[in-house]
C-alpha cells in the first residue's frame, strides 16, 4: 500500500520483492499506476495502469523494444505505449511499395506518465497532473478499476 511522504512523493514498495523486466499495479492517491521495474533492477518506469485505448491492464503487459524505444506491449490488444513519454506507438508501412521496411510512428502521448525513482531500496512515484487531459485519463481513477 502506498503512503505519502510529502511533497507529492508516495513510496509504493520495496525494490527486492519486485520483478525484474515487469510491471506491478499500485493505487496511489486514488489513481491507479502501474510501475515497471526494469531487469537492471534500479530503473523504473511508471504509467496510468490502463491502456488508454480500452483501458487494458498495462502492469501485465510486456516490456519491450520498438525501433530504440523502451514500450509496455497492453496485454490486450498490443497497442504499444513509451515507457518514459506515454506515447502511442504503431508501425506504418507504405501500401504502394511493400518493399520497404516498417516504420515506427507516433500517435502523439496519449498515456500519462509519473515520476518514478529509487531511494535506499524503496519505489517511489508522483503523480503528474501536467498537459491538460491525456486519453487514459479515461481508465485511471479507482472508480473504473472494478473488474482488473
């Protein structure tokens, strides 16, 4: 259970318990968030717990690389999300010339990100609340989290 420590940090939970390369879903202040800690084990990443597309449960999703971009893969529908920008991910190919590779676009942000950081062993997050509204907004208060 997440509790305050001030200044709009929150320690989530202690590091050692966590699994390395994947994600755990958290509630802090009403707001649920999904953390991911990476395999190298002090790097951590924190987002809206839900896919802004159809409100996915992300903290099960896979951690992966799209073009050199660190994504989470939602478990539900593949839509794939930058861990540090929230940005929706695709890849465009060109329907007149099948020749040429994939390229990896942008939707623009459309998941919202929160500070995330590791201190003496503990994982700590603050919320974000900048640039207006942002599409998971839609599937992040605790009110839509019946079911997940």
């Amino acid at each position: 259970m997440a509790h305050s420590l001030g200044d709009g940090w929150w320690d989530v939970c202690g590091v050692e318990g966590l699994r390395r390369g994947g994600g755990f879903r958290v509630t802090v202040a009403g707001r649920a968030v999904a953390v991911f800690l990476l395999r190298d084990g002090c790097s951590v990443y924190a987002l809206d717990a839900n896919c802004y597309h159809a409100g996915g449960p992300l903290d099960g999703g896979s951690i992966e690389e799209m073009g050199d971009v660190l994504c989470v893969r939602c478990p539900w529908h593949s839509y794939r999300i930058t861990l540090a920008s929230g940005e929706g991910l695709y890849e465009s190919i060109d329907p007149y010339d099948r020749s040429k590779p994939p390229e990896v676009k942008s939707k623009g942000v459309k998941q919202r990100c929160h500070e995330a950081c590791v201190e003496r062993g503990r994982v700590l997050v603050r919320l974000s609340r900048d640039g207006g509204k942002i599409a998971s907004d839609e599937h992040a208060t605790a009110k839509t989290q019946r079911g997940r």
